[in-house]
C-alpha cells in the first residue's frame, strides 16, 4: 500500500496564561493527497486535565473544547463544499493546506496547536486515531510507567533529606516467592523497611481496586511465608474528584490499613519522610 503524507499538530489547553503550562487535548490531521481531514478531541475523559490545573472548573474545559469543535467541523464542511476528499484535485488540496495552515497559526487563547508535524501513512484515519492515543490518552503511559516516574520523585525526596544512601532496590521474599521493591532499608541480609509507589489515579474505578487487590495479595503472601518486613509504607497517587473513583481509592487506603500497611499521599512529603527516618 502506498503511503501519503499527512501533516499534524497537537491540540492544547492552556487555561493560565501566567504560567504558559498545556494539556494536550485533540489531534487535528491533513492529508491533503488523499482528501482527508480529521480531527478528535478529549471531551469526556478530562478529569486528569482538570487535576492537573487546580483550581479549575470543569465548564471551562467542556465550552473550550466545545468551541473548538464545532469550529473544526465548520472547516470541515467548508473543505467539502469546496471539493475536498477523495480524488482530489490539485487546486482543493491547495486550499486546504491553506485553511490547516491558519487553524494551527500561532495565536493567543486557552487552546493552541502545536507546530505542524510530518508522517507517513497507510490509512490517516486510523493514524489520526493512533496520534491521538499516544498524545492526548498517552497509551505508553501504564500504571507501570507512572510508577517508574513516581519512584524516581521518591528517590529525589530522600536524597534531598539525606536519607536515600539507607534504601536500595532489593528482592523481598524467598526461592518459592518474591517481590522486588525499589527502596529497601535492610539489616545484613534482613529487610526491616520498605516504601513502594502505587499508582491508584486511574479513571476507572475498577482499576484502581484491581491495582490494589494486586498488590495487598503480595503483601499477604510475603507476610505468609514470614519474609515482609516490619514496615511498609505504599505512596499513592490520587484518582479524580468523581464520587465512584473516591469510592473505589479509599476501599483501597482502608484495605491497606487492615493488612498493616501504610498508604499515605505519595504529594505527601512530611509523612514520607518521617516513615522513612523513624
């Protein structure tokens, strides 16, 4: 299948202009051999959107991104009245690389584009599709991930309360079972002290309790087989403010006191640093 070229950019809200901070938030694509223009934009999921930007109210976002669309589908029609799509002719190519040039032009206001970008595809529908899960839905962003990032802010809080020389990564448990977390206070050969970030802002409900269940069974079977330390301490990170995320974070926190194991706020620096000095 022959590729074409198709030109892109980044949809971006950027509410405070005092600290000129962005969400990503839509992609906008042209094609403009193949006839096609398309564009998606965030407009149900945005509660990490609105975590992100404290303070701001969620009807900000919604008429922003509301505009913003229906503009993007008046364009749309626009191209199409002027002949725009399948088989195209040179002259309504040209007049749409025009009207995606000044929709991503540099301007003032809470939404902007990125600089345009170039890349090659079999179909621009399903790689408009694909731009959009990496940019806006950050698909190689796994709980996994997020806890990688939030294990190294762990590491830097120690560091910077002189504190991080007494943890290390270290393998807990026996031959039969194991489980590795990254910082470890341990005595010769003894673990006595350990702090595992957790990743529990999550958009569904059910995988926050997932996530959780996941790791108090491991919790449980180290301290069967007698090898958990003493302490353990579970830094989390905090779902959005919808009733049933809530729900579903302090089941989690609760369930955690119950085995004998410490969650606290992973933004919380004085109760990690005093779990891990005391």
């Amino acid at each position: 299948m022959t590729k074409t070229a198709c030109q892109y950019a980044i949809i971006r809200f950027a509410p405070f202009v005092e600290t000129d901070e962005f969400a990503n938030v839509g992609i906008v694509l042209l094609a403009p051999r193949a006839g096609f223009f398309g564009h998606r934009l965030e407009a149900r999921r945005y509660a990490r959107i609105t975590r992100f930007f404290e303070g701001l109210d969620g009807r900000t976002y919604k008429a922003a991104v509301s505009t913003v669309s229906a503009d993007l589908q008046r364009l749309s029609h626009v191209l199409t009245e002027r002949g725009f799509g399948p088989g195209v002719e040179r002259a309504g190519a040209a007049f749409a690389q025009d009207v995606f040039h000044e929709i991503v032009r540099p301007r003032e206001g809470i939404v902007r584009y990125s600089d345009p970008r170039v890349v090659m595809a079999d179909d621009p529908a399903t790689t408009l599709n694909h731009l959009f899960s990496r940019y806006v839905e950050r698909d190689f962003a796994t709980p996994e991930y997020h806890e990688t990032a939030m294990e190294r802010a762990l590491r830097a809080l120690l560091q910077g309360a002189h504190l991080a020389a007494r943890f290390e990564s270290w393998r807990i448990g026996d031959d039969g079972y194991h489980v590795t977390f990254p910082l470890v206070e341990h005595r010769g050969e003894t673990p006595v002290r350990a702090i595992k970030a957790l990743n529990l802002a999550q958009d569904e409900p059910s995988k926050i309790r997932d996530h959780a269940l996941l790791w108090r069974g491991r919790i449980n079977m180290l301290r069967e087989r007698r090898t958990l330390p003493d302490r353990v301490l579970f830094a989390v990170s905090e779902p959005g403010s919808e009733r049933a995320q809530k729900d579903a974070y302090d089941e989690a926190l609760a369930d955690f006191q119950r085995d004998g194991v410490q969650a606290v706020s992973a933004r919380d620096s004085k109760r990690v640093l005093l779990f891990a000095s005391t």
